[in-house]
C-alpha cells in the first residue's frame, strides 16, 4: 500500500485521491480542503528577499544533513522584517535554548521543502 505525501501547499493534511486506474491510486498534489476552498499559501517574507538557509546552525555551528533540521529567525523580533542581517539560521537544539531564553528572537514561517 502507498503512504500518502502530505499536501504541497498547506503541508499538513494528505493529499485527496484523484482516480483508480487498473487497481493503481492517482493522488492530487493538493488536500481535499485546500482544493476544496482554493486555499493558496505565499512562501515566507525570507524567501521572497532571496534568503538561502546556511549549510549549517549560525549559533553552535552544527551542521546540518537534512534542511527540515534548520530554521530560520528573525534577530529583532519583527518576522515581518527580512533583511538578511536580520535572519539567522539555527539547528532544532538551538531553537529550543532560544525559546527558554531571554532574547527577542521570533521564529519565521516554514517553508515547504520540495
């Protein structure tokens, strides 16, 4: 049995099955309810000023073998902001310590990795 892919554009729900053809499944690229309700998702403020997520974290130095392994964040607090002296990308340890410290940093959108 195939393992459905999650959906291109929300990236939460599984893709809507399209049609049965000789006993195969054609999927969708998209949800049912992004399909449904056109739902369309714009990329992050950071990919759209052309940020590229580094090779590896900014903060510790670890570097990465996967890129849903990064993040991106904003220095300032200010998501909004997409200057590239403002972002910084950082592994999954150093999220953590960020969120449990005192530092204005804000997490940005995900993007979708495909």
């Amino acid at each position: 049995m195939d393992k459905r892919k999650t959906c291109a554009n929300c990236r939460k729900n599984p893709v809507a099955i399209n049609y049965y053809k000789d006993g195969i499944v054609h999927y969708r690229s998209k949800c049912v309810r992004c399909t449904r309700y056109k739902i369309k998702t714009s990329p992050p403020g950071w990919i759209k000023s052309g940020y590229k997520k580094k090779e590896k974290c900014e903060r510790c130095g670890f570097k990465f073998k996967y890129t849903e392994q990064s993040r991106v964040y904003s220095l300032d607090g200010n998501v909004d902001n997409a200057d590239w002296f403002n972002l910084k990308t950082i592994c999954l340890l150093c999220q953590v310590e960020v969120q449990h410290s005192t530092l204005p940093w804000k997490a940005n959108k995900l993007s979708p990795d495909f």
